[in-house]
C-alpha cells in the first residue's frame, strides 16, 4: 500500500471518487450545520473497501477505473423488484432494468426452477414469485451481466389491532428455577401468564445471541460473538428431555445444590448475575447430558438441524471448539487457523470433532427452546408472541467476525458521529459489514441471519435500524471524531428484510432513536417497518417543543415509557436518575442545574398528564403517588394511535434501577442486575405474577 495521503491535494478527486463508492465527505448533524470528514479517515474507509487512495496518483487512477467500471457496466450486483406497484396491478420494473439498452435480452432462473427469457422486460418480470432469483442481461453490443433479483412484497402487513405487551431483559428475569439467571424456561413460563392473565400480546427480550467465551464474560448482549446463532447459556437445562435420563444421580445432586446457591446468591444476598458462573454450572451439565444418545425422532430433528445450517453452523461450533484450544480472539490464533478455509483449520475440525459437534448440539438445543417459547406465547393467545432483538453488530474476535471474513472492513469499527449528546462520538467496537460485499452476494448472509432469527420471532426489534441506510466508520486507533459515514443499499437492504420478515408472517421493528437522517423514517414506514417512540422524547420539536399531545403521534410504532438504555419511570419522576449519574461523577453540569431541568421537564409531563384528566388527584382530593403517576404515564400511551405498547417490567414494581447506564463500564453493574421493586430486592417471576402493582399497571392497557 502505498503512504498515507496528504489531507491537502486533491480533494476533489477523493470527494469524487469517495461518492461513486458510497462514502460521505461531510455529513448534516443539524440542518442548519455541515461538517467535514477528515481526508485521512476517508483514506483509510477507502482502503477498507479495497481502493487505494494513499496518493493524489493512486486516487486519480482508481477514480478513472471506477468510472470505465461504472460506464461499462450493466447491471448493479443486486437488482430489487418490489412484487406490486406500477399500472394496471402490473410490476414496476426496477430503474436498472429499465435503463438498459433497447433490445437487451433478459433472463430470470427463479429459486423455484423457473426459467423465463425475452427482450420483453415486463413480460420477463411480470408475476415473479417473492424471492432472490438470477437475472441476466445480454445487451445487443454482446455485453452480459448477470446479478442477484430481489423480489419482495411491497410492504409488510400492519399488525392486525392493537396490542400490548411486557418489555424486559431475559438474564434480570430470575425465578425459583434459574440457575443464577433468567433463561428460557422463564420466558416461556412469563409469556404463558402474561398472555392468559393480562392480555399481553407480546413479550419483547434483549439479544439473545451466542457470546464471546472466557471469564470475564462481556455482560453486554450487544457485542456478541455470532448474531446468527443463540447463547446455551439461556437453556433450561431440566427442560432438555434427555436431562432425565442422565444415568450420575450425586452429580446431577451437586448441580442442583450450586445451582440453587447460585440463584439464593441473587436473590437473597444481593449478589449481581454472575453469567460466566451460571454458564460453567450449565456446561457441566450439558457435558453430562450430551452422554445420553438420542431417541430416534430427536436424532432425525438433530440432523435436519445440521443439514439446513450447513456450513453456517459447522463454522460456527467450530470457532467455539477452536475458541476453547486458543481462547476467545482468533486474531491471536496461529497463522493458518486464522482463515476458516485453510487445509489446517479443516484438519483441526477433524480434530475437534467431537467438541465441534457438542457446540452444534447446543445451538440446537437453544434454537428448540427458543421455539417452543415462541409456540408457548401464541397458544397463550398472542398475536405477536416474543419479540427478539437484533444487534448492530458482532466482537471483532467472535464467530461470525472469523467465519465471514470476507464480508467485514478490516481496521473498522462502527460508532456515532459527535452530537448534542456525546462531544466526543462512540465507537462500538464492532466490525462493519463491507456494502460491496454484501450486494455481490445478493445480501446472502444478512438474508440467512434473518430467516434463522425469523423461525422463533414473532416479531423482531432492529437496534440502530438507521444502519440499513448508512453506518459510521471509524478506522482502528483514532477517536470517533475521525470517521466517515459509508452509505448501503438501503432498497436492496429493506426488501431482503420485507421479504424473509413476510415469509416468517413476522412483524419488524425499527429502533430509530436520536438522530434520524432525512428520510429515513419515511421508507421505513413506506415498507412496513415500525418505528420507536419513547414517551419522554416526544416533544413538539417543530412546534413549542412541549409534550406532543397524543392524537399526534404516529401510528406505526411501538411506544414506550422507557428502554434499557434509559431511567425507569420510577427513576425519571423521583429524580433519582440525575443523582445516580451525580454519584458515578457522570454529570457535566452542576448538580443543582441537571436537577431542576430534570425535574422541569418532568413538571412538564405531569401537567400534561393532568390536563387530559389521566392523572388522578392531580390538582386536588385522590392519589397523586408515584405508582398513579406511572399508570397515567401508560393512559397517556394508550391515548395514542401506537400500534404496539410496550410496558418496562421493571415498572411494574417501581424499579429504580437502570439496566444498562451508557457511558459506564466498571462504574455501574451493567447487565447484571435482576428486576427488583422500589426498595432494590430482587423480584422473582413467581413474585410478579403475583404483584397487586403489575397487575394494576397492566389493566391500566387493558382498558
């Protein structure tokens, strides 16, 4: 490669050549603000996608080889056919195609078998069933192309009615049968109650995805080591049928005994959720339930298992298996076993077969349970059932960083741009896919993480949906300051998530919080995908900038009080939140500023509140408590036109406690607390079923 480009000369050259390959030179944090990409980081983005900018020379010819590419060119890698649309119910037909020369033949090889060829575009691509099929142009000069053709419906179906529903982080929700920490057992114990009892139609979780090993374990469910397969440490061992037969009866003894020491610790003596303990106390287990052969109808699901996952899953159990001989980072693994392709890393796996089929064997077993929670939720009568998250990314380190390889920028991570909120930026710490990649595979690993997410959601949340659209680079050792947004397909990328979220029948979810780029919400909606709206947020910002009334909200949304990332409600009307932030010297302000604007803004709020009649007692005579000021915070939900209401289970005891505090690491116990009520004792899910208090917040929804 050559040295590193001066920032001065010819920046209209890299400008130029950055757009034709999808990176931003500047970028709008307001509308009324414009700010520059520092020339070395959009070097080093550049250089990441595989072009070399490093000289004013080297930009110049890369910039006149992407033009004769482009020029000559007939076809995008991808092409998207949205399956309606245009005149007379026929398909419209995508831009690329109608751009192609006049007599240019065309040919579609649908995923079902089907051939069909003409000059005739609209005949080729009229009646196409949904899918990714092959399209290839032949233009009259003999210049073919072929690319990937996404054929999707034009919008997911709106959610039939209206629905609420319980949010809560899966690890915080302990019963007397955890071991140590939530798992799945509970979740599908939670959505049988919550859907027969309080008429909830969906429970929502945190990621569940399969962490990076190694004590000390990451406690975040948003850096995993693979997105595309589950975390065992959510099993319900017991639950696992061959559990029963384990032929160790003092050994299964011992577990029980630590598992319930494990579980009291939390519980009773204010212990945090020790994930790497209440995985080695499983591991054991497991190691002892994997003796046990399977029946034969189970050893037939096993293999079905392992012939859909194919390669994915091999890849998988084996970078754990791998993990386990080299620890957890698999740059730091010797040299061949680095590349999962390599004749020493298959060697290896021959090696490891036996603990490459354990790890394959508990993907299975979580991905079984998963599904039978789904099933639970929907014979409970949910509509929705349980709603999974999707993380941003994965750990550079991780499975699906080494298995894929080809698919992420190398040297970059994705982050924030600095803004009102954070001067500094974020840096996440997670790998970005390469958008070039993606759309030469016609989007086939975003496509397989979906439909595996797909076969146990009902429903599924996007985290930082606006990454389908754009992603900030930053480039490895410089602060955030120093990135580059790099731009995706976002056509391509909403009709690979339409079309494997209609064949699921599921509902998508878009967490689009803080700054939204222009249009952005816009063709979400346009395809279906709801949106996220945080009670405290919604502000006449065009307007006055007081509370928005709630006939003005959007409809197609999911609307909450609260979030992980946020106060609980209990928190945020008390005030504590500001002095837990002016404990852990978090505060930028004095204290006695933070205070009084907090406790403005939630002046503000219960006024509102009050003056729609939700708030009883407000203004005089009857209960003004914290408990009726959360109920009237939910009326005020149900006033809107929100598709979905989601309810922080931690509310529904007065919680004070935050989940996760952004901008902490070893400051504040993130995603290791249970769900505990106003005072901070733990809270049981028997304890819930059983609360006065839930029950009364929840019927508050049911009205």
């Amino acid at each position: 490669m050559t040295a590193p480009r001066p920032a001065e000369p010819c920046d209209e050259d890299l400008a130029r050549l950055a757009g034709l390959h999808g990176v931003a030179t500047s970028y709008r944090p307001s509308p009324d603000r414009t700010v520059t990409a520092p020339a070395a980081a959009v070097v080093r983005v550049l250089t990441a996608l595989g072009v070399d900018a490093g000289t004013p020379q080297a930009a110049r010819a890369a910039l006149a080889a992407r033009e004769r590419e482009l020029a000559r060119r007939l076809l995008p890698p991808t092409v998207v056919q949205w399956s309606a649309g245009g005149d007379h119910g026929r398909t419209a037909v995508p831009a690329a195609v109608a751009g192609l020369p006049g007599g240019t033949r065309l040919e579609v090889g649908t995923e079902q078998g089907e051939t069909r060829a003409s000059t005739d575009r609209q005949d080729v691509l009229d009646g196409l069933p949904p899918g990714v099929h092959t399209l290839t142009a032949v233009a009259p000069d003999a210049r073919t192309a072929r690319a990937h053709l996404v054929v999707a419906p034009p919008r997911l179906p709106t959610p039939a009615g209206r629905s609420h529903g319980l949010l809560v982080q899966l690890y915080s929700l302990l019963s007397h049968r955890s071991w140590g920490m939530g798992d799945l057992g509970d979740l599908a114990e939670l959505t049988a109650w919550a859907g027969r009892t309080l008429g909830a139609g969906f429970v929502q979780v945190n990621p569940l995805h399969a962490a990076v090993p190694g004590a000390p374990t990451d406690p975040s469910p948003y850096r995993p080591s693979s997105r595309r397969f589950p975390d065992p440490v959510h099993l319900r061992v017991e639950d696992v049928p061959e559990f029963g037969h384990v032929d160790a009866p003092d050994q299964v003894r011992a577990l029980r005994e630590r598992a319930g020491r494990l579980r009291e610790s939390v519980l009773d003596e204010g212990a945090l959720i020790d994930r790497d303990a209440v995985w080695e106390l499983k591991r054991e287990a497991l190691e002892l339930v994997a003796g046990v052969p399977l029946g034969p109808g189970r050893r037939a699901a096993y293999c079905d298992f392992l012939a859909e996952e194919g390669q994915a899953l091999e890849d998988h159990a084996t970078w754990y298996a791998l993990a386990e001989a080299h620890g957890p980072d698999w740059h730091r693994w010797p040299a061949a076993l680095r590349d999962p392709r390599s004749p020493q890393t298959a060697r290896a796996r021959s090696e490891l077969r036996e603990r490459v089929d354990f790890h394959s064997w508990l993907a299975w077993l979580t991905d079984t349970q998963l599904t039978a929670a789904q099933r639970t939720a929907r014979e409970a009568g949910m509509p929705l059932g349980v709603v999974h998250d999707l993380a941003v990314g994965v750990h550079p380190g991780g499975a699906d960083a080494w298995a894929q390889q080809e698919y992420f920028a190398a040297g970059m991570s994705v982050g924030a741009p600095p803004d009102a909120f954070n001067a500094r930026g974020q840096d996440w710490g997670l790998p970005p896919w390469r958008p070039d990649r993606l759309a030469a595979s016609g989007y086939e690993p975003f496509r397989r993480l979906l439909r595996a997410l797909f076969r146990y959601a009902g429903a599924l949340r996007i985290d930082h949906v606006m990454g389908l659209f754009r992603l900030w680079w930053v480039p490895q050792g410089e602060p955030p300051t120093e990135g580059a947004y790099v731009r995706y397909d976002a056509e391509a990328m909403l009709a690979v998530l339409v079309l494997e979220a209609a064949r699921a029948g599921s509902v998508v979810i878009g967490e689009d919080l803080g700054t939204v780029e222009p249009g952005v919400r816009e063709a979400l909606r346009e395809r279906g995908v709801l949106g996220t709206s945080v009670l405290w947020f919604e502000r006449d910002w065009e307007g006055d900038g007081r509370p928005l009334p709630p006939e003005d909200w959007r409809a197609d949304c999911l609307a909450t009080a609260t979030t992980h990332d946020l106060p609980s409600t209990a928190a945020r009307l008390t005030g504590e939140h500001v002095a837990l932030r002016d404990r852990l010297g978090l505060l930028t302000r004095p204290l006695e500023v933070e205070r009084a604007e907090a406790a403005a803004d939630t002046a503000e709020w219960l006024e509102a509140l009050a003056r729609l009649g939700l708030l009883p007692g407000a203004g005089g005579g009857g209960d003004s408590s914290e408990e009726a000021e959360i109920q009237a915070v939910h009326r005020f939900l149900l006033r809107t036109p929100a598709r979905m209401i989601g309810v922080w289970l931690p509310d529904g005891v007065g919680d004070r406690r935050p989940q996760n505090l952004p901008g902490t690491w070893d400051q504040y116990p993130n995603w290791r607390l249970p769900i505990a009520d106003a005072q901070g004792r733990p809270v049981t899910l028997e304890d819930l079923a059983a609360s006065p208090r839930l029950r009364a917040l929840m019927e508050v929804l049911r009205g």
